[in-house]
C-alpha cells in the first residue's frame, strides 16, 4: 500500500513530459536507449500481431545506425517504399493531366455551344445586324435546304399512310367478298350474317311483288269515251 502511494505521488508531481530536447546529455543518452529499445518491440509487436511488413531506421544523435525489419533485409522493405512513392507520385501526374484534359474539353464544349446557340438565332431570323451579305446568303441557303429535307419528308409520310390505307381497303373488300360468297352458297344458312340475308329476302320479296300499271287510259274513261278509244 505505502509503494502504491508513493508511486501515485511522484506521478502527479512528475506530471506530463514536455516534447523537447532534453538539455542534459547524460539524462538525453538515457531516454535515447529506453525509447529506442520500446520504439523498435513495438515495431516488432505490429509486425507479428497484424502480419505486417516493418521497417525502422535509427540512427543516433552521434551517428550509430539502429533498425528494424519483418523481412529478410531491410533493403527488400526500403525498395517497396520506393516503388510505392513512385507509383503515387505517377497516379498523381496521371491525374492532374487527366483534369487538365477534362477541362480544356470542358471549355471547347462550351465555346461549340455558344456558336451553336447563335446560329440558331440567326436561323430563326435574331440578330441578323451584324451579318454581311454573304452571310445571310449562306442563312438562306441553309433554310432552303432544310426546307426541302422536310418537304421531302412529309411527302414520304403521307405515300407511307396512302400506301397504308390502299392495303386496308383491298384487305375490307376480299373479306367482303368472302362473305357474301358465303352468304349466297348457303342463302338458308345465314344466320350468322344476319345482315346479308335481310338484304337478300327483302331482293327476293321485291321480285315476287305484282304491280298494277298498266298502259292505257283507265278502265271508267273508256267506258264513258268509246269513241276516243
């Protein structure tokens, strides 16, 4: 209990170590050696513990070299880091030329649509002011040509739809055909066609019906006119 106290007390009085160079060169020598010595198993521990590759390299305030390395030699580790660093400093040029590309395409598409929108208003008869004689020579020959393409296009349409409606009607007048070639095959079996065989009773009534013209004068007029007969 009496250490446990102690050791407390001198921890709250020693409080935090300031970062800093350690003025006393005994004192800076000591920590140098404690350090390294934790900096190089923690090294260690991270290597094993989550199977990493790790390199450290240390060299003291009077030159001596300290290292560390998972691998076979530290050489095989710093090689890795060189072509890591290249790759990122190649992936990085590779990308600003990328955006360099990117904009300058940017800024043509824009300059190309600026153009496009101002020939349409000429087109459509805007800001002709400032176009010479040439100029609107070139709008009007544009129109002209556009102007056919569409006449050519509407006329196309319209002999699709002729084309279209000849052919139905040739299709309506041979199933009309058929059916009435069915109708008078069988004239008292159309009940399916009810129509058609109205049409053909009532034909065939009006046939039979006697009328009563005759040619002369009437029969009462001959009675009281004999002589005019």
């Amino acid at each position: 209990m009496i250490v446990t106290s102690v050791g407390r007390i001198l921890t709250m009085v020693r409080g935090k170590v300031q970062m800093r160079r350690i003025e006393n060169t005994a004192s800076r020598q000591v920590t140098f050696s404690k350090r390294r010595s934790g900096l190089l198993k923690k090294a260690y521990e991270l290597s094993v513990l989550c199977d990493a590759e790790v390199g450290v390299i240390i060299f003291s305030q009077k030159g001596r070299l300290y290292q560390f390395s998972s691998s076979s030699e530290i050489q095989n580790t710093i090689d890795r880091y060189h072509r890591s660093s290249n790759d990122a400093d190649t992936y990085k040029a590779n990308m600003e030329q990328y955006i360099l590309h990117l904009k300058q395409e940017t800024t043509d598409m824009e300059r190309k649509i600026e153009l496009l929108e101002v020939s349409l208003r000429k087109l459509s008869g805007q800001c002709l002011g400032s176009c010479s004689t040439d100029e609107i020579q070139m709008i009007g020959d544009q129109l002209d040509l556009s102007l056919r393409s569409i006449r050519a296009r509407k006329a196309q349409l319209f002999n699709d739809k002729i084309q279209q409606l000849q052919e139905k009607e040739r299709s309506l007048k041979e199933e009309n055909a058929k059916l009435l070639a069915k109708c008078y095959a069988n004239p008292w079996q159309s009940t399916a066609y009810p129509r058609v065989a109205a049409i053909d009773s009532q034909s065939s009534r009006s046939e039979d019906v006697e009328t009563g013209l005759s040619i002369g004068l009437p029969e009462s007029l001959t009675r009281h006119h004999p002589a005019q007969v």
